[in-house]
C-alpha cells in the first residue's frame, strides 16, 4: 500500500511542475449565474454580494437562504436595494423549514428550480453556466473567462469546471487569540492553502489524463444542460450525499459529460483557524467519500469512463476505509519490536546493529516523503517566502496535518455507525472570533 501510494504521488507531480497557461475565452459568450447558499451568513454575505456585482456586473446572483436564524435575509435586501432601484441581477430564494436546513445539495437544488423558472422555456441552457460560490467566497475576476476558453467550456462535451481554491487569510493571524494558539491557527490555514493548491491541484492536474476531474464545493461552474440531464423529475442534480459536490462529478461523468481543471484562476475562502472546527469539517468530507461509496457500481459499470479512470475514481472512495485500515496495520512493526524489546533487549540490540535500523529509516521515508514534498512544492511555485529551508518545514507540518485524517476517518465511520448523517455547517471564523471576544468581555 506505501508503495503504491509513492509511486502515484510522483507521477501526479511531473505533470503539475510542467503545466503552462492555457488560452483564455471571451466570457460574453455566455450567460452566468451565481449560486450562494446561505445559512446564517449575515457577518459575510453582504460584502461577498457587493464584490460580485462589482467584479462580474453580467452575472446573475441566486443568494438561497436556508431558513437563516440571524439577519441573512435584511443583509441581503438592503444590498439588493441599495441603489436608486433594486437591483435586478440579485436575487434571493428563501427557504423555510421543515424542506430547509437538510444540506447543501437541497439548498442548491432550490436555486436550480429557481433559475429553470426565471429563464422559462425558451434559453438555450448548453450556453447557461451555474456556479456555486460559497457565502465568502472571491472568485478571481478572470474565472469566467477562463472557463470560457475553448478547452472548457468551449467543448460541447465538458459538463462542468472546477477551479483552483486558495485560503484568503493565509499568512493571517487570528485577531482576539494570542500565544500558541494564535501561532498553530496561522500554521493550520497555511496548511489548508498548501493542502488545495499543491497536493489537491496536482490531483486534479492529474485527472485530465484520467478524465475523472472531480467537483468541489466552491468555484464549481456546471452548465445547466448538464445538470438538466440528471436532474430527474425532481428536478435535483445534486444529491444527499455529505460530499455533495463529489456526488454530483460521479453523475455528471457517469452520464456521459466530460469534466475540467484549471489552476489558471481561482477562488478565494476562509481557512479554519480552529482544529476542532477543522476535525468537524474533515469528519464530514470522510463521510461524505464513505457514502459515496454506493457509486462503486455504477463507476465499475460505466461504459463512458476508462479503465484507468475507473480505477482512479475507486482509489479515491477507498481512501477512507484505506486509512482506516493503515491506522491497524501501520502501528504493528512498531508494536511487535517494543514487545521483542522487552522480551529480548540485547537480541534486538544486536539485531539493530546488524543492520536493521535500513528497514526503520525506509519505513520511516515511506510515510514521510510523499507528503514532505509538497512543502518545497508550495514553496516554489505558490508561496516564495524565506528560503527553501521554510517550504521543507511546511512539508514536514504538512506530512503531520494529514496523519490527521485518520482520526477524521474512524469519527466520520462512528458517525455513519450511528446513522448520524446529518449536515452540519461549518462555523465562520468571525462567528469564533465573536464567541472569544464575548467569553473575555464575560
């Protein structure tokens, strides 16, 4: 299993280092239309408004409420009408519960029954782009023409586009937080942003060979003829699944649409400076991959994927249940030494005096290495700060925060042991900041 996972590492890194800009397009070509789910956003919506109708006057903004407890609703109808009359362009598509509050796949389905009844009948949806922006989200004001090129959406075939994810508060400390926890929160969103745009923009670099590009939660741009061919009756493209964005790529790919990349632009959103906020998060993604788990068939089955996307997209969905497995096996060696120790200290000894330490250090190397790299990788082509020294300290707290996602893995299968599949939406930073400055005022 090490060997195999170290051998994918580096043949998904040569292709990244040697990428170039690809041509561009002209974005007028088509009609865009900006999905942003909300609950209880009132803090980030009002500005994520004000920066989209400034950066793409063109596009269309879908703001769907999700039954908000907070002032969601006022924020967004004092920006809608801020002007002398109320801007057309934004609209609000409001939730109540008991429909509300069932995730964000049902959250985004509202906003594509919405849009299906704005255009009626008679727009040509091949040329009608949805794009899901989270609540904070700043896409780059080159997104639409890049998506717009020719080798994107320019090509009748492809379904949909998922840019690159940057962490805008990178190189950001936590306001309110001092100490040490002011420091691991700074190096914890410095490693989500090496997280998406090495390791993860590798990944998906990669995939153009497989053709398995998978879809992410933000900065994902579908077009709307694709999400109406599986949309079904209930007119739902997205499903329930808690990985909702991944669930919607195995749809789009199984169904015959092809799928692209580009790091050329992005999008910007908010790391986590909280590791208990992160471990929600990531438990949530494993779980999501684990449900997702149910597709297996209908990938193995489908004529319009590759062997060797097939297998790309199985090896995906077994990450989770693979680290579950790794987290019992990888310890043995250890286990079996200590106990050999205890029993025979100075045949152990002699044993590592006879060599053994070689098997040590490749095991050692092993784990390490194929998460070291990324640091330097980082540094080189994302974040040219300090010397190279810096970029392999990222790569070994990088290779650190993934061992994480065993711990997410075994949460997220207690979660599903216990049925508990409910979504639950990760909290803003300016939503802790407010709880720390209250528990100091308090």
């Amino acid at each position: 299993m090490s060997m195999a996972f170290v051998t994918y590492v580096f043949l998904i890194i040569v292709p990244f280092l040697r990428r170039r800009p690809d041509q561009k397009g002209d974005a007028l070509d088509w009609d865009w239309h900006l999905l942003i789910p909300c609950r209880d956003e009132e803090e980030v919506i009002g500005d994520t408004i004000r920066y989209l109708r400034q950066t793409f006057p063109a596009a269309h903004l879908w703001v769907i409420d999700d039954d908000s407890a907070d002032d969601t609703v006022r924020v967004v109808d004092e920006r809608r009408n801020a002007g002398a009359e109320p801007d057309e362009n934004v609209h609000l598509v409001r939730r109540y519960r008991p429909d509300a509050r069932l995730g964000k796949g049902e959250a985004l389905n509202a906003g594509y029954r919405a849009i299906k009844a704005w255009l009626g009948d008679d727009a040509d949806p091949g040329r009608v782009i949805v794009v899901v922006v989270d609540a904070d989200g700043r896409p780059a004001p080159n997104c639409l023409s890049v998506c717009a090129a020719p080798h994107l959406f320019g090509d009748p075939a492809i379904g949909a586009v998922q840019i690159d994810v940057r962490m805008s508060n990178r190189g950001q400390a936590q306001r309110n937080v001092k100490g040490f926890r002011r420091s691991r929160g700074s190096l914890l969103v410095r490693m989500q942003d090496l997280e998406f745009r090495s390791a993860i923009a590798a990944i998906q670099y990669s995939r153009k060979f497989t053709g398995t590009i998978s879809m992410g939660g933000n900065g994902q741009f579908t077009r709307l003829s694709a999400l109406d061919s599986i949309a079904g009756d209930d007119l739902q493209p997205w499903g329930g699944c808690l990985l909702e964005d991944f669930e919607l790529g195995v749809h789009l790919l199984t169904a015959g649409w092809r799928t692209g990349f580009s790091n050329d632009t992005h999008v910007d959103q908010e790391g986590l400076y909280s590791v208990r906020r992160f471990l929600a998060q990531r438990t949530r993604w494993s779980q999501g991959t684990m449900q997702c788990s149910r597709y297996t068939r209908r990938i193995w089955s489908s004529e319009h994927l590759s062997t060797v996307g097939t297998a790309e997209m199985i090896y995906y969905l077994a990450q989770p249940w693979m680290q579950l497995v790794g987290s019992i096996v990888y310890p043995i060696p250890m286990i079996i030494l200590a106990a050999r120790t205890v029993q025979a200290p100075d045949v152990t000894w002699a044993w590592f005096g006879e060599g053994a330490w070689m098997f040590f250090a490749v095991y050692g190397t092993i784990g390490l290495l194929p998460f070291l790299v990324w640091g330097p990788i980082y540094w080189l082509r994302c974040e040219r700060e300090g010397s190279v020294l810096r970029g392999i300290g990222w790569g070994l707290t990088y290779a650190v925060y993934i061992y994480s996602f065993y711990i997410t893995s075994w949460r997220a299968l207690i979660r599903l042991g216990r049925k508990r599949n409910g979504w639950a939406k990760t909290r803003r930073n300016v939503h802790e900041a407010h709880t720390e400055t209250a528990a100091v005022e308090h």
